[in-house]
C-alpha cells in the first residue's frame, strides 16, 4: 500500500471516529510505556489516541519514586528512548529528578502535551462485542469509548503494603517509599525501615545521617554488589552532543556488557559463584561487626532474586546508630514495632521499603472482556499472554510490560521499544486491512506459555529462593527468559495469522481471510 493510500485511510478512520465520537487508540498511563507509546503511533501517522494519566503529570514510576536517593539503576546511556538519547545526563546512573525531567522533555519533543488527559485514573473498561470498541470509565466521572484499548500502566504501579497487625493504629507517621512524606521531618527522630529492597538501599544511606537511629527490618538478606557509578563531566556531555554517533556507541556498549548477564542468569548459574564471592568481599570492606556480616549474607544463590547495587548501603548498615534486625514483625502496638522474638522497638516514624505488587497492579483493574470476565479472573491458573503483549478473549486489548517481560539483568526500556513497535504494527495493519477487532488465538498463546515456562525451569529464578518474581504456586510470570534480542526477533511483527481478525465491512471477509492465510505463522 502506497503512503498516499495509507494517509488517505488514516484521515477517513480518524473523520469517521470523531463524527461517531469514537477514539481510536486510549493507552493508559504516562511513564515510559505511555510516552513510548504515543511517540511510536505519531511516527506511524495515527494521531487520535489519547494518553490518559491518573496524575497531574507525566513521569509514571519517575514521578511518584521521590524519595531521598533515588535513582535508576540501570546506566542512563541505555535507561532511555534510543530514539531521544540525552547527552546531558549528569552521572553514569541518572537521579531520579533528572530521569523525570528526561521524559518530560520527550513528551514535549514529540508533541504528545495535545494528546495528554491527566487526572484521569481508569476505574473500569469493557469490550462491547457488537460494536467492537472499548468502554471506559474514568474516577473523575468521564466516560470514553475507544477501539483500541493500551495498558500502559507499568510493573512498579501499586505499592506493596504489608499486612502487620496494628499497622494502621500506629501513633506516629508512617508511609511508602513510592509515596514519600516530604512534609515529615526525620532529623532527630527514631526510625524504623522495614524492607531491604532496591528502594531501601537507596534511601537508607540518605537518612542515616539525619535520623537519632534507625532499625532496619531485614526479611532476607540482597546480594549487593559495587555500583560502578560517576559523574559525566561537561567535556564528555559536549562531545555526546557535537558526536551523537558517540552515544549510540556507548548505548551499544553497554548493552552488550549487560546482556552478557543472560548468560549467566539463564545457561551457567555456576558461574555466578565468582560473582558471590565479590559481594561477600563487598559485605566485608564496609561492615566490621561479624553478626552484621552474617545477616547481610543472603543464604540463596546470586541472582535468584533482583541484584542489587550501591556503594554506600553498607557504610550506612555499619553506623552505631543503625541496628539490624532480621527475626520478623509480629505486630504495630501504639508507637513500638513488636518482633518475633518479642522484644520491643519504640519508633517515631516507620518507612516501608517493600516494593509494589507487579502484574497485580494490571490485575487489579478493572478490565473485563465481552463476558465480564475480568484479568483477574483470566489469570488465575498463571498470567498467560502472547508475547506479554496480547490475551486470548480480549480483543482489541494490548499490554506493555506484560507478563513475562519483566528483565533481571538489561534495560527495561529496550523491552519497552520492542512492544511499541509490535503493537504499532498492529494498529498499522488493522488500519491497512480495515479490520474491526484483533485477538490472539488460543492455540498461538498456549504454545508461547508452552515454551517460555520451559526456559524458565533451568534458570537461576527457579533455584530455590522466594522473591517476586514467583508466585505462591512457584510459577514464574515476571521474567523473560534469555536474549533481549530474541524477545525483539520474535516481537518484529504482528503477524495476522496468529489472530482472530474481523473487518468492519462484510465484502472485506474474503480479501482479509487471503492475507491470513498466506502469512506463515
């Protein structure tokens, strides 16, 4: 089909959509899913979509993580759109405030500010089966209809609460890290952090100097190793921006070093031996006090759950002043956390650093398809798709950063690229073929679930730990298993074949059953 033609189908969709009220394309939120998206369908001429975000502002997991210390902790050179590389990046591993402002900028570069609806936060959809097309609902009251239906919500979404008896009544302040209280003032109080994961490791050595003391609430002990961080001088951002093709060198670099993590990660687990024995090193330059050192020692093999990195954790762990607890909470009562051995921890401020709830956050929405079975509902034996992307019974739906797309050892927004693409051409080609509705066959999901929890069996995921990648039934429904590239291989195309197609028009059945037919699958 000739550019003309297609222009000409684009602006007959988008006349006929806005006459009959209709959006094209609604993707839900703003992060780097969201702007990813919306960059991808105005490169692809698709402008009626809209991008609705429950906040004030873009930035998704960047706006709402502002806690002391945050920052990414994937290098910049490959934690961005490989379409709008930033030579201006401060340090090696960009805090948080300038990744937000990063996003912001593309946003505004890419002219999405028209398409932006914020204060939008989706309460509820529905798949309309007769007509084809999505009905949503929105907690500010509005309603909008849509063909296409974009989940671009993210992973790191729902903060994770605890369910500790007494929490709630506790007498002091208490709140997440994701949604830190900038109005609370930490300076001479007792505080008490419970969690260890990448969020706390960040913001403890941020507070430690503030606090009168802090009691850390250790479930199991992170891996932990050295982060290679450092500042990017003036010199080296001019020449990234005089030279771009210096950037794209460094990108690539960098995603070669790490993807040669896949190695280790899903094929020669024992390699990682050597790995360990640097972090136990790392442990002991900082940490002097040997029961510290043993309870900062994880007892399960690195990797099976998310590697951290820092340089300052442990200095932070080794102060006096910070004490280390690793027996358990057994309730909130007034202002003192009780553990499980009893003994009484009198606090002024409890911070919990215990992550989000993943797929959960996606599940948690209430998306239902023409039968009113919810997400929910479709993945109570496992959170299967099609490439993360897709899900038999929903038509018309996509998914970022769906199940098993979720990476331990590269850039999430490399996965990101490759899922707009694969739904770009989606959308493209429903537009080429007049199509009314898409939904991946069965047969094709159940056999990408088939192979993908094969892989899964012999990787270091599945050694033995728990972590958030496996759920209660031991299943791994976060993590692709392998070569980043592969992922994007196999996601180059949307290929019809693989789906249940319907036209809008009655005569357009035969020329739409030709195309899927003769399209290897």
């Amino acid at each position: 089909m000739g550019a003309s033609q297609s222009d000409n189908i684009t602006r007959t969709s988008r006349r006929k959509n806005q006459a009959e009220g209709i959006l094209d394309v609604a993707i839900i939120g703003s992060g780097f899913s969201g702007i990813g998206m919306g960059a991808e369908l105005k490169k692809r001429g698709i402008n009626d979509f809209r991008i609705f975000e429950k906040a004030a502002s873009a930035g998704g997991t960047w706006r709402d993580n502002s806690y002391p210390g945050c920052a990414c902790d994937v290098e910049s050179a490959l934690y961005s759109f490989s379409f709008a590389q930033n030579p201006s990046w401060s340090r090696g591993f960009a805090p948080q405030a300038e990744i937000q402002q990063y996003l912001e900028k593309v946003l505004h570069d890419v002219n999405l500010d028209e398409h932006m609806c914020y204060g939008h936060a989706l309460s509820g959809a529905r798949f309309d089966a007769q007509e084809k097309i999505w009905q949503l609902k929105f907690s500010n009251g509005q309603r909008v209809q849509a063909r296409k239906l974009v989940s671009a919500i993210g992973a790191l979404h729902l903060p994770n609460i605890p369910d500790i008896r007494g929490l709630n009544d506790f007498k002091g302040e208490v709140f997440h890290s994701a949604q830190w209280r900038h109005d609370v003032d930490l300076t001479g109080k007792r505080v008490a952090v419970i969690g260890t994961g990448a969020s706390a490791i960040q913001f403890v050595p941020a507070i430690t100097q503030q606090v009168k003391s802090l009691t850390l609430f250790q479930r199991s002990a992170a891996w932990v190793l050295p982060k290679p961080d450092r500042a990017i001088s003036k010199l080296e951002q001019g020449l990234y921006e005089t030279v771009p093709p210096l950037m794209s060198l460094r990108r690539a670099a960098t995603y070669l070093r790490l993807e040669g993590r896949a190695l280790a990660f899903n094929y020669f687990t024992s390699a990682l031996k050597v790995v360990e024995a640097q972090a136990v090193r790392h442990i002991k330059k900082y940490v002097k006090d040997p029961v510290k050192v043993q309870k900062l020692t994880p007892d399960y093999h690195m990797g099976c759950k998310r590697v951290l990195i820092s340089n300052d954790y442990y200095a932070a762990i080794n102060r006096e002043h910070v004490a280390l607890e690793t027996c358990g909470i057994e309730r909130v009562n007034g202002n003192a956390i009780i553990d499980s051995n009893g003994v009484s921890h009198e606090v002024d401020v409890i911070i919990l650093g215990t992550g989000f709830k993943t797929l959960d956050a996606v599940a948690a929405l209430d998306i239902r398809n023409a039968d009113g079975q919810t997400l929910a509902e479709s993945w109570e034996n496992g959170a299967q798709s099609h490439l993360g992307c897709m899900l038999s019974g929903f038509p018309n739906f996509f998914l970022l950063l769906g199940p098993n797309t979720g990476l331990g050892h590269n850039s999430q927004v490399y996965m990101i690229e490759s899922q707009i693409r694969y739904i770009g051409d989606a959308l493209s080609k429903m537009r080429q073929h007049s199509l009314a509705s898409v939904e991946v066959k069965e047969s094709v999901q159940a056999k990408f679930v088939r192979q993908i929890q094969s892989r899964l069996k012999n990787t270091i995921w599945q050694s033995g730990c728990q972590s958030w990648y496996i759920n209660d039934k031991g299943e791994n429904w976060t993590l692709w298993p392998g070569f980043t590239f592969v992922y994007r291989y196999l996601s180059r195309e949307f290929k019809l074949g693989n789906h249940h197609c319907v036209p809008r028009n009655v005569e357009k059945v035969a020329a739409v059953l030709d195309v899927v037919e003769g399209e290897l699958i």
